[in-house]
C-alpha cells in the first residue's frame, strides 16, 4: 500500500486521513565499529595500551570477535552507541519498550496534536492464523478478507480521529482527547542502545533461517529489526558476520 490519503467517505462525511503500510528506520547518529570491539576486549590484557587499538584495521581483528562471540563473552560488544529515528504504529511501540535495553524519547500526545495517520497492513502481509498456540504460523487472506481489513480499519480510524478532532474542538486536554485514538496510530521516537542489546533484540525479534533459537515475532516489529540490522551491519561487518556464524545468539 505504501502511502495513501484516504478522503471523507462517499456521503462526503469525515475527515482526510492517510493510510501507510510501511515503518522508517534511520541511522541518526553512531559511535560504533568493530574497532571498538577489540580495543574494549584487550584492555583486561594490556590495560591503557588498547587504546591504540582503536584506530587499527579492524580486519585484523575478526579472530578476536568471533572468540568473544563464541564464548559469550559480551561486554566488549558494549562499548559503542547507535541512535536510530523510528516511525512505528503505537502497538509496534508496546512490544518494543518491552525491550529493556535501549533509551527511547516518543513524541507526546500529551503536547501535540497527533497527525491522522494510521497503519494498514498491506496485501504482502499473511493475515490468516492457522494451528494451536505455540505452533501456529500464518498464511496469506483472500482479496475479500483483505477488502474488510482496509474498509473495517479505514472506517474505525477515520471516526476515531474525527472523535479526537471534536473533543481537542471543544477545548479537552489533548491528554484526554487521545485515549479516543486506536493503537494502529503512528508515533515516532529516538532509539539509542549498543550493539550487545541490538543483538539480544534481533535474536527475539526477527525469523531468519539458522537461528539457534528460532523465534515468530509479530510482522510489525520484525519490519523494525530489519531496519536496524541493516544498518548496524553496514557499521560493524565483522561483529555482524560473528552474530551470524553463531546462530545469531546475543553474547
């Protein structure tokens, strides 16, 4: 679906609303290389001396990161810092703060008005739960179960925000006015954590082949871990390629 603004109905009632089925993630601003791995590791040998290992050719390294990874040893992995920027629907945020291992600063409904965009998810996305808890997966709806999950959340959301609209009109607190709103809504928050807790986070929240520990996150968050293993693995290649080789199990 991508991005799409959907007017009032065809009796010409309720507000513009737009529909995106997406979610951004973007690197704003990092401290971390696989360089800071190796010289974080070798201070418990050579003390102060590691620092010269900071700007030394990380390649040289990939011995020592795939040792600590393998051994779990995983607080050199702690040394460095990503900030990401994250454009999510609120019930993305509820699994993720689940996550206690990264600052996050959101934007406040209490001190905006919040924007009428809302979360779809698009046609690519299974939505049909088939076996037990526990031992279920999903599969992809037919076009008419995918029609009624568009018009059922474009109408839910569209009379949720006009609601929102009349109490911020009639002078309600926006801190009132917003429990109206569902949790397909977006919000947006800085996200800063260090590559051991990207890792844990990653191992819980993605499905990839050769897992040690298979999980079955919900699509919607796994969109987000994608986003970030994209770029941490552009920052640091060999402590990626470590997580990889070791059955992406966080050190």
């Amino acid at each position: 679906m991508g991005e799409n603004t959907v007017g009032p109905n065809a009796g010409g009632h309720g507000l513009d609303i737009t529909l995106r089925s997406d979610i951004t993630v973007e690197l704003v601003r990092s401290s971390a290389s696989d360089a800071d791995v190796v010289f974080a590791a070798r201070v418990s040998t050579v003390g102060e001396q590691s620092l010269d290992d900071l700007d030394a050719d990380p390649a040289g390294s990939r011995g020592l990161i795939n040792y600590l990874m393998r051994e779990r040893h995983g607080s050199p992995f702690e040394h460095n810092s990503m900030t990401f920027f994250v454009q999510a629907p609120i019930f993305v945020w509820r699994e993720h703060m689940r996550h206690r291992m990264a600052s996050y600063n959101e934007e406040s409904g209490r001190y905006r008005e919040l924007r009428p965009v809302f979360y779809v998810p698009g046609r690519d996305r299974n939505v049909v739960q088939v076996g037990k808890t526990g031992a279920y997966e999903f599969l992809p709806g037919d076009p008419g179960q995918y029609e009624l999950i568009e018009s059922a959340m474009v109408e839910s959301c569209r009379q949720s925000y006009g609601a929102y609209q009349s109490m911020l009109g009639a002078g309600i607190a926006r801190e009132v006015a917003r429990m109206v709103l569902p949790v397909s809504i977006y919000s947006s928050a800085y996200v800063t954590m260090n590559a051991r807790a990207l890792m844990n986070f990653l191992s819980l929240r993605r499905k990839v082949e050769g897992s040690q520990y298979p999980s079955y996150p919900q699509r919607e968050i796994e969109m987000v871990a994608e986003g970030y293993e994209a770029l941490w693995a552009g920052l640091m290649p060999l402590t990626h390629a470590a997580f990889e080789a070791g059955g992406r199990v966080a050190p």
